[in-house]
C-alpha cells in the first residue's frame, strides 16, 4: 500500500493538494485515512514524494509534517500559490478532482 500511496501523490499536479481520506478512498477504503497518515509520516524521500500536498478533510495542514512541521509545509504549498489562511487551505478552490479513475 504504501507504494501506491506515494505513487498517486506524484501524480497530483501543481498547486493543487489532496486529503489523507481522498487517498484512502482512491485505494479503495477511505476508513484508512489514518494509516495513510502514517505512510506519509514516513516518506522517505520529501524531495520526490510532495507529502506536503496532503490535507485534512477540514483543510488544515499537519502539524506533524514530517520535513520540518507546519511552517515548511506552508512554504512548499505557497511555492505552488496555494494560499495558506490560518493554517488552512481552501478545498473548494485548492482540492485535486480526478476527472477519470483509472
């Protein structure tokens, strides 16, 4: 699975970003958000593997980003002009759709 996981972030284009739940859910099961949680806690690569893209359901970046907390997280996603507002990210305006599952 955790292949997968990290194969899918790659795949999410730039300036936009995607929930731990829409990745789940994309794998077949969005009652794994938590455990896709955990695989991106442990990226081994932040420079390949765009784990900053993730998202909670409500917007709001992680405050456990694994390469260097909230603040980095903020940055790389402000480097694709995604606005950041309280440590929030506007889903409507921001979130990845996918036009066609595969």
């Amino acid at each position: 699975m955790k292949h997968k996981v990290y194969k899918y972030l790659c795949r999410i284009p730039r300036g936009k970003v995607v929930t731990y739940s829409q990745i789940a859910s994309h794998l077949g099961n969005p009652k794994l958000a938590r455990a896709v949680g955990n695989i991106l806690h442990q990226n081994p690569d932040g420079e390949h593997i765009p784990c900053y893209k993730v998202v909670n359901c409500k917007g709001k970046l992680s405050t456990n980003y694994a390469f260097g907390g909230m603040e980095a997280q903020k940055h790389r996603l402000a480097s694709e002009g995604i606005e950041v507002i309280n440590g929030k990210v506007d889903l409507l305006k921001y979130q990845y759709k996918e036009e066609n599952k595969p």
